[in-house]
C-alpha cells in the first residue's frame, strides 16, 4: 500500500498505552490526555468513528492514595484501578469537552464477551454512542477482575473492541517506533518493519516469541493483537506516540511505524464471537484426519476424530480444537458434555445413541458453531 490505512477507515479503535498518558507512572500527563484529545477530535472532523482505549487508571490512583510503590496484592492493584478510574475519565471528560465533543465510559471484562447476549449487548451500547457522535472511552474492567478472566492487557483489548464493532483499523500507539526484524537495543542491523501481513508467523518471531524477554507484554502482544484484529477484517498500525500530531499525520496518509495489513475475509459475526474467547471451558484434541477435515474442508468434528477430551465442559458451552501436535486450531460450541463425549471419542455417530441412550447430534461440534483461528 502506498498510504495509512488509517486515511481510508471510517471507523477506527486507538488504544494508547501507559507510558504515553502518566508523568512517568506518576499520576496522569493531563498535557498528554489534551493532546490525544485534539487528535481524536481533528479525526471525528474528517468524518471518522473513534473507540478510545487507554491505560492509565492504575496508576493515577496510586497518585490519589499516595502510593510510590504499584502494589502486587490483587485486591490493592483492584483499589487503584478504582479510584484511579475517576481521575482517568475526569480527565478525558474535560479534554474533549474542549473540542465539543462528548464522552462514554466503558469498563469490560472478558465475561462481558463470552456471554453472547452481553457481547451483543456491548456492541449495540458502543455502536449507538458512535451514531450519536460520542467518544466511547474503554479499559479492562480491574476492579472485578482476576487472573482467570483477565483479558490480559490492552493490545488484546483493543483487537477485541475492532472486532465487537467491526472497525475498519486498530491503531496501538506505543513508547516504540514500531515492529523491529530484530530487538534494536542488541542489534543495530534491525530495521522497522514498515508494512507486512497481519498474522504471519514471522512476525512473533521478530517480536521475540512467547517465551522471551522482549514478547512478554511488549511487542509480542501487539502483533498477536494485529492478527486478533484481521480476523475482522481490521488492519493494525502500530506506531509510536511520541511521533508528533501522529493521528492525523496517518489520517493524511503518511506511514508511521509498522502497518499490520489484514488479508483474510472477515468472520461472520457468530464466528467472530467464538473466535474471540480468550477462555474456554475445556479442549478436544484431534487426529490429524479430524483437523484437516475442519481447517481445510470445513466440516462439522464428529466423535471418530477426537482422540482426547480436556477439562470438565456442559453442553453448549466454548472448546477449544487441537489439532495432534496441541496447536489451538478452533473454536467451537460442543454439542455434548465433557463427561459424555469421553464415552464416544474414536466412536461414529451411528453408536452414539447406544452409548448414551440417547442421540442429541451426530456431531460434537456443528460446521456452523465452529470458528476457525
């Protein structure tokens, strides 16, 4: 492409990290949250949607409690969040007031997404404030959150707010120019990488993989956030937010940082919801014919082809699909309980009225309640 994704989108999810919105970890840069304010309203100007997702909550609050230290007891990181997010929105409230623009808070949780009648609910609430022209403002909901529901951070976040809403680009603004063929601080040979396809497996090997140093947080979670977005359809720009007036210089056109572009045909919406469990209730794992059959053919995943059942699931509850070498290849909604489906794995559908007494599908997963990742 020879300019921004971000000229042609229409409806856009900016998520600004930590560093770019805290005096050091000292509280909020109220400078800084004015002049994300100004950019997002120069984009609402053009005729553009903006979804805001910021960090920054946890450490405003320990400014209001008089913490020096960010605390490692869930319940106190829980606390700051909490009064923190008082400040963070006040701030914003303020900031686009300046520019006639009005605001929305949004806390989410990953359980506000895996229930589908909340997840829908989400994206009518968000999608209604963008029609009336407000900026939804969102974070992680910390004070109700643990470590078993937490989405993690909010790169993922933000993938998953493009995805409710189907936004046509995700721009993570970061501390870093952008994605590196290499760690720049060991290697002075590494050069940025200005354009490349959302999702490819080169990409987390560039930004360090899962287990090293450099991914864990960091530029990991961004690429692995790009290729969440693609799934959508959206493309990624990731770009730092130090650039001068950086929105609008992408708006225009201009390349900054690293453009994710995304190239797989956007999921139907149910498929999109599955896709986008973080956390599931259980996995079945695959012979290699069952997962050829689901990646490449699309078929339904029947009985015969599963050749372990994982975790403790009901009925129409979310599973993952392994494939044999453990590779999460699949979400889908099971048709049968974990207990059941031990009873008929490397079994056809024809003998799973005799084992069970009963016949509920002749699939353990329908074609059309699977999602493949």
């Amino acid at each position: 492409m020879s300019e921004s994704v971000v000229a042609s989108a229409q409806r856009l999810v900016v998520k600004v990290g930590s560093s770019l919105v805290t005096n050091e970890g000292r509280g909020l840069d109220h400078q800084r949250l004015a002049l994300w304010a100004g950019q997002i309203a120069a984009l609402v100007q053009l005729g553009k949607e903006v979804v805001l997702v910021s960090s920054g909550a946890i450490a405003e609050g320990m400014l209001r409690l008089g913490w020096s230290r960010r605390p490692h007891a869930l319940n106190e990181l829980q606390a700051a969040a909490a009064v923190g997010q008082m400040g963070l929105i006040e701030a914003y409230e303020r900031c686009f007031r300046a520019h006639a623009l009005r605001t929305a808070q949004i806390l989410l949780t990953h359980a506000d997404l895996a229930d589908r009648e909340r997840y829908l609910n989400a994206r009518t609430a968000l999608r209604t404030l963008l029609g009336l022209g407000v900026i939804p403002i969102i974070n992680e909901n910390d004070t109700v959150t643990t470590d078993e529901i937490k989405f993690g951070d909010n790169d993922t976040l933000g993938a998953l707010v493009a995805n409710l809403i189907e936004a046509d680009t995700l721009v993570i603004l970061t501390d870093q120019q952008g994605l590196y063929t290499a760690d720049p601080r060991k290697d002075p040979a590494a050069t940025l990488v200005e354009e490349a396809i959302a999702g490819d497996a080169a990409l987390e090997a560039m930004a360090g993989g899962a287990g090293s140093a450099i991914g864990r947080g960091g530029m990991l979670t961004k690429i692995l956030a790009a290729k969440r977005a693609a799934r959508s359809g959206a493309h990624t720009v990731i770009a730092s937010g130090r650039e001068e007036n950086v929105l609008a210089r992408l708006a225009g056109g201009e390349l900054i940082g690293s453009q994710l572009v995304a190239r797989r045909t956007p999921l139907a919406a149910r498929r999109q919801w599955l896709a986008d469990h973080l956390q599931v209730c259980g996995k079945l794992r695959l012979d290699d014919g069952a997962a050829r059959a689901i990646r490449e053919l699309g078929k339904s995943l029947l009985p015969i082809g599963v050749t372990e059942v994982l975790g403790d699931f009901q009925r129409g509850e979310v599973v993952a699909c392994l494939d044999a070498e453990g590779h999460d290849i699949a979400r889908g909604l099971v048709n049968y309980s974990a207990e059941e489906s031990r009873k008929i794995v490397r079994r056809s559908s024809g003998e799973i009225e005799a084992i069970l007494g009963y016949l509920d599908e002749p699939e353990l997963i329908h074609r059309d309640n699977l999602a493949l990742l």
